[in-house]
C-alpha cells in the first residue's frame, strides 16, 4: 500500500471540511449579512411630557352626569358675576341655567358639558365667559324616625322605602304615612309609606342632596 498517496488523500479532505467550517463559522458571527439581518427589539415611549406609566381612563361611565345629579355651576368672566347655580339633573336629563337656557346634561361629561354652555352663551348673549362645573359626592339624607338617622352615600338608584330601611327602617313611633321627601331644589312631596309598599308606582325615587324626613305620630 502507498501509504504516501493516501495520507495525500486524507490531507485534501481535511483541509476541505477545516475550510467549510471556518466559513460557516464566519457567516454565523458577520453582523451585516444581509441573509441574517438584525431585528430591532421595539421599546414603547409614552408622548412627550407623559410617563409610560399606565393613562387613567377617562371619561368613563363613573364621570358621566346621570339623571338626579346634583350640579354646582359657576360662571365667571363676566361684567356682573351671578352667584353659583345648584341644579339637579332632571328625569328628562335636562338643567336650566341663567336666561332661561336649558341644556340635556345626561350622558356627557362635565367638560363636554361645560363648552356646550359657553358655546351656547358667547358670542350671542356674552362677549366671554367661563364655565365650571363641579359634582359633590352623592349623599342623601333620612331623618326623623328611622333608627340610624344621618347622612347615606348615594351608589345607584334607590327608593324612599329603600332609604329609610339604610337607615335602620321606622321607629315604632314613625308617622308612616306622612313621610316628607325635599329634592334640593327645595321642593317637596308626602309619600304615604304604608300604600308605597303596596304600590311601587307611589315610592318616589331618591336623588343625591334630597332629605327624607320621617315624622313622628302624635297618638
């Protein structure tokens, strides 16, 4: 056997694969192969003058108005500044302001709201004008005989006969039948309790700022 020829032979092949190797190895680590481009890790960045902290969500159903909001209206920028308006939201959804101007309140924020006045106001009334609108937090009100008097949060609808049960439900010295409901506009109603409770249609409902006053019977 030529042992010379074929250690040759062994030689040639050798350098082959030694030579493809290398080359592959130089075309894993080449950065600028255009077989292999580099794929930019995207990195989001909040707009300027904000954080990328998660946004509030706005204008969401918690900062809609709803028919029995109370409203506090202010209206600068004015030659004479009237004073501050407090108004309820309606059951047609609506509020009256100064020059007898009535808007449709529900459903909209208090921005969206504030610029329909003032869009409404100036020019055609005044020559400028500021609107602010503010909402104080939903209380009502059950005094009188009921066995925890005060103060209640308003968190949705409710009723007379429910409020009154918030507050612990009558006394047994309660005038059921002459319960006394004030809106906060100052107006105000007799519910007939005992006939409420047979008769849903007649158990009024409860806005934010009303007061139910439950008084006590004489015999």
């Amino acid at each position: 056997m030529d042992y010379r020829k074929l250690i040759s032979r062994w030689g040639a092949v050798s350098g082959v694969l030694l030579g493809f190797v290398l080359f592959a190895g130089c075309k894993m680590l080449s950065s600028s192969d255009p077989d292999f481009p580099e794929v930019p890790v995207p990195v989001q960045t909040a707009p300027a003058g904000e954080t990328n902290a998660t946004p509030a969500i706005k204008d969401n159903g918690a900062e809609l108005i709803h028919v029995g909001d109370s409203l506090t209206v202010v209206f600068s920028d004015l030659p004479t500044t009237p004073p501050q308006l407090q108004v309820q939201v309606d059951e047609n959804g609506k509020i009256t302001l100064i020059e007898n101007q009535t808007f449709t309140a529900l459903g909209k924020t208090r921005a969206q709201l504030e610029k329909e006045i003032r869009d409404r106001y100036v020019p055609s009334i005044y020559t400028k004008m500021t609107v602010t609108i503010t909402r104080p937090a939903g209380l009502f009100y059950v005094g009188g005989e009921v066995k925890s008097p005060g103060r209640q949060s308003y968190i949705g609808p409710i009723t007379v006969l429910k409020a009154i049960q918030s507050a612990g439900d009558f006394t047994d010295f309660a005038q059921r039948k002459r319960v006394k409901l004030t809106r906060l506009n100052g107006k105000s109603e007799t519910i007939n309790a005992i006939k409420a409770r047979e008769d849903p249609t007649l158990d009024l409902p409860v806005f934010p700022g009303d007061t139910i006053h439950v008084p006590r019977r004489i015999f």
